[in-house]
C-alpha cells in the first residue's frame, strides 16, 4: 500500500483520533454482541498505538439511528467487551463532541484508550459536515482510519477529518488493501470466484473488472436466479432483480474471455420461506410455478466443490442460500467448509459471508476474512475508495489544508 501508517508517524503522547468499525451484530432482545470479530480486528492498532504512548480517541458508527440518539445502538455495549479484550477500562462518552467530550479527552494519559458515543447519532456524519468533521478533529492530534468496512463512504468521520489532521492508516486497513490487493495484482491460478447472495448488481463492477483474471466465476445464492433466467430457464417465485440484460452480458463477457461460469443444475425449492417450509431438491428444469429457489442442491454442492478443489485462489462474497434458515442453509454450510480445507489461497468478502465462517469457527482456516462487504467489492471493482485515497501518500505526504 503506498499511504503513510501509524509506524511511519510519531504517536507517544499525542491524541490519536481512530476511525474504527465497530458496526457489530447485535441479538436484538438482550442486546448483547453476536460476533466480536470487527472489534478483535482493530487489536493490532490498538496495542501499536497504546505500547508506544498514545492517548487513543477511538470513534465508530453502530446500526442506523438516522441522525437520532438510540438506546439500544449506543456503543456502550463495545466498550464493555473492549475494555475486556484490552483488559483495561475504556470509557465511553455521552456523545462524540461538545463540552463533556472534550474534557474527556483532556484528561487522558499516555496508553489511555477512550471511545466516543455513536457517530451516526448526529445526522451531519452520513451527510459528511465539514463543521461536524472540524468539531471532531480538534479532539485529535493525528486521524487513523482503521475502517475498511466503511472506507468506500464519504462520510465526516471518513474523509472529513483529513482537511484538518495529518490522515494514515491502521494496521488493518493496511492488511485489507494488501490482502485484496493480492487478488487483483498477483493471484495464484486457477483463480475462483465464489459468488451468491441476492443482487447481480452489486457485482457488476467487480465481474466487469476481474474477468480477465479469473479461471472460473461460480454463482449460487439469490444471484443464481437471475443468471438462469438470462439462459432462458423458468425461475418461477424465484426473486431476481432487474440485471437480466447484465447477467446476459456477463455470460457472453465470460465466454469470449475464455472464463467458465457455473451455474446450478439443481436447486433447492419452497412455496414460502419460513423455518416450517417444505424444501424439495430439484432439477433447474424443473421448478413448479408455486416454488422459488432457497439454496443450491446436492448435485450442485458436489460440483461447486469439484471446480474449487482445482483453485488456487478462491474469493468468496454471498450466501448459497437463506442461510437464516437451518434446512436451507447446507449450500453455504458446504461452501464454507470447503474452502477451510482447500490447499489454497482463501479470501473471504466481508458482510454476511465474513459473519458465516466466524459463526461456524472457520475464520483462522482462511487466508483472509474481510471486515467489509460493500467496500471489498467496490475495491475489487478497480474504484477508489474515497477514505483511502485522502490518507497521506508515501511519497508526497500532503499536509491538511482546512483550519481547527
């Protein structure tokens, strides 16, 4: 990665304003976090800064308050279970600016470690307020971005902060970028893409940009639907967005390219899609008009499997199923398994694919787990991601402009 990052800075007694992702999944009834994952990610930046003195200001979003204060979406929560991790007390502030705040981050000592309250409570952070980003920037003496997951939105706490503070990155932004970087650059052949999930337009860009790389797109998931009825198949109930006439292209892209698309030939089928619904495994010919596909079937699994055992490299972003579902969760229970055990380089799409291997205790047999779905794909899109790009370069090192 060619950006500066908190080694190449001097952090001991200096305020460090890091911009983390501690979006974690909640249980809505007890209010306890499901997968910590996104939190132990930020460890490696977090002891850098404390062992070498820092007084680290850490700010994050939690869920979508739309620019109100929400109880239940409070960060308290995160600083609980940091502040085990860390085995140090981390406090957590009544918001993120204003009076109470600053004095918060004045009385901080070297190696203190602070969180401050939801940014996403004040609606200036998604609508990326210059006067919201200044008011947080002067809390700080230099901003880290450790926010993958969020580095592809132009929010205040995302690119605003580096009008005002000398902007690097973290330790694990750092990984993601060289980790996805891979990828693109250098990947072992034959190189795989797993793909599922719902929508074929979230991964137009990326299709459209590896194509020439790739050995092999294989797609299941909600996605798979579309790409049937592009081949002419009947996909009944089955939910497909409006990308027929892309799926279409991509097919005829991935022929001419030389690429083999996978698709099912056989699915898993229900009326409706509730944990008491019938399933039946079929052939993608034979699809009633009262059914829709909620996972891929036995015959799929056992050839989806077969094509990755030749992969060298795998990226895998989406679901083969409704994974929600336990009886119509094998698809991607299978997939996950696979790729634990392939004699391969493994890299794993962030958003719900990252929060289904850790679910079932296989993040540590993959090469990579991504803490960012939509920002991994826009990266593996060849786009910018706009809170990457405004960090300092290595080579030029351009000072922020704005005033505190």
């Amino acid at each position: 990665m060619d950006k500066l990052t908190i080694r190449d800075v001097e952090v001991n007694g200096k305020r460090v304003l890091v911009r983390v992702d501690f979006n974690v999944p909640l249980d809505y009834i007890t209010g306890d976090i499901t997968d910590d994952s996104r939190i132990k990610a930020t460890l490696p930046t977090i002891d850098y800064l404390t062992e070498n003195g820092a007084r680290v200001i850490l700010c994050s979003h939690l869920g979508r308050p739309g620019g109100k204060v929400v109880d239940e979406l409070s960060l308290a929560v995160v600083a609980k279970r940091l502040s085990q991790i860390l085995r140090q007390t981390v406090e957590i502030t009544g918001d993120c600016v204003g009076p109470e705040v600053e004095e918060k981050v004045a009385g901080l000592k070297n190696g203190d470690v602070l969180l401050l309250e939801n940014l996403r409570f004040h609606d200036e952070e998604e609508k990326g307020s210059t006067s919201f980003a200044r008011a947080l920037s002067r809390l700080g003496d230099i901003f880290v971005n450790d926010a993958f997951g969020t580095s592809h939105r132009s929010h205040a706490s995302i690119v605003g902060f580096t009008r005002y503070l000398p902007a690097v990155s973290g330790l694990l932004l750092e990984k993601e970028i060289n980790s996805l970087g891979s990828v693109l650059e250098n990947p072992l052949h034959p190189f795989g893409v797993l793909l599922g999930g719902a929508k074929v337009s979230d991964k137009v860009g990326m299709l459209d940009n590896i194509m020439d790389k790739v050995d092999s797109i294989i797609i299941g998931g909600g996605m798979a639907a579309t790409f049937l009825k592009a081949k002419s198949y009947d996909v009944e109930l089955s939910l497909i967005d409006d990308s027929v006439d892309t799926a279409v292209d991509l097919i005829e892209k991935a022929s001419n390219n030389g690429v083999q698309l996978i698709l099912p030939d056989d699915i898993l089928v229900a009326g409706k899609i509730s944990n008491r619904a019938r399933v039946k495994n079929i052939s993608i010919e034979d699809i009633p008009k009262d059914k829709r596909i909620v996972d891929i079937g036995a015959l799929t699994i056992s050839n989806f499997t077969k094509e990755l055992e030749k992969c060298r490299t795998v990226f895998w972003n989406g679901p083969m199923g409704i994974y929600e579902i336990a009886r119509v969760s094998e698809g991607t229970r299978a997939m996950a398994n696979n790729l634990a055990n392939l004699n391969a380089t493994t890299i794993i799409g962030g958003g719900s694919t990252a929060e289904i291997v850790t679910e079932m205790k296989l993040a540590e047999k993959m090469t990579f787990v991504s803490t960012g779905g939509g920002a991994s794909l826009r990266f593996l899109s060849g786009e910018t991601l706009p809170g990457v790009e405004v960090l300092l370069d290595k080579k030029t090192a351009i000072k922020p402009t704005g005033s505190l």
